[in-house]
C-alpha cells in the first residue's frame, strides 16, 4: 500500500515538472542557467531549450524505476534472493524515485528563477534532497545487506 502510494505522488511530481516547464517555458530568456557550482552561483549557460532536460532525464529515471518493478526475477537485478518481490522491488524503486524527482524538481525551480532574476544562486534545499537522495539509497542498500545475509549460498 506505502508503494501505490509513492507511485501515484512520483507520477504527479513527474506531471508537475512538465506542466511547470511548459508553463513558464515562453517567458523565459533566450539563455538560461545549466549548470551550478557547489556553493550555489550559475556557471554554465545555454539556450532555453536545455530546460526540457531535467523534466526528460526525470521521465527516463521514472520509466527504468517503474520497470525494475515488473520483473522481480530478471536475472539483471543484483539484489539479494529475499528481496526478488514485487513489493520489496516496488518500495525500493519508488522511494528512491522520490527524492530523485523532488531533486530534479527544484532544480528546474531554481533554474528557471535565476534566469528570470529572481535569484542569483542554487539554493540550500538542494542539498537537503541530496542528502535524503543518498540516505533512501543508503537504507535501501542497508536492507538489502541484511536481507542478502539470510539469503543461503548458491552453488
């Protein structure tokens, strides 16, 4: 039930980026930021078109995630035995779809904020989602360790 319900929050998080795009995409200046340094300032440019990367990258990662879920067996998954099951596979990869489209969410805000002037820098909650990127992606390889300990040895 937890992982229905992070999907349908994913799939309108995902809708949300394209809508916010579209939205303020016409407004834009002809050249916009692409790149942040680590402490926040723009230091990459390029034509307002770039700014359908990150809603595209977010729809890639949302199609691989969602498809990691549809084969619990596939022999290309490298998770332990006791975790091959749709619903172990379904929490994993729509946890750590969260965080990744609430990353790439605002990151597009505050692109599309510095190239209308509203602000000059990245701001400090990227690096609150980054940190909650890595710690469901830490949990998760946490479980999987544990989970991968009872699994018995095949030979």
């Amino acid at each position: 039930m937890v992982a229905k319900g992070l999907l349908v929050v994913n799939i309108f998080l995902l809708i949300s980026i394209w809508i916010f795009t579209g939205w303020k995409y016409a407004g834009l200046p002809e050249i916009v930021p692409t790149h942040f340094v680590v402490n926040g300032p723009a230091d990459g440019y390029d034509h307002k078109r770039t700014i359908w990367f990150l809603p595209s990258i977010a729809t890639f990662l949302f199609f691989i995630l969602f498809a990691v879920t549809r084969n619990p067996n596939s022999p290309m998954l490298n998770v332990p035995d006791s975790f091959r099951n749709k619903k172990s596979l379904e929490l994993f990869a729509y946890s750590v779809l969260l965080p990744l489209l609430l990353l790439f969410g605002y990151t597009l805000l505050e692109s599309i904020s510095v190239a209308e002037g509203k602000t000059n820098t990245l701001g400090n909650l990227f690096f609150v989602l980054l940190g909650l990127l890595f710690a469901v992606i830490g949990t998760n390889i946490f479980i999987m360790f544990k989970k991968g300990k009872n699994d018995p040895i095949k030979r």
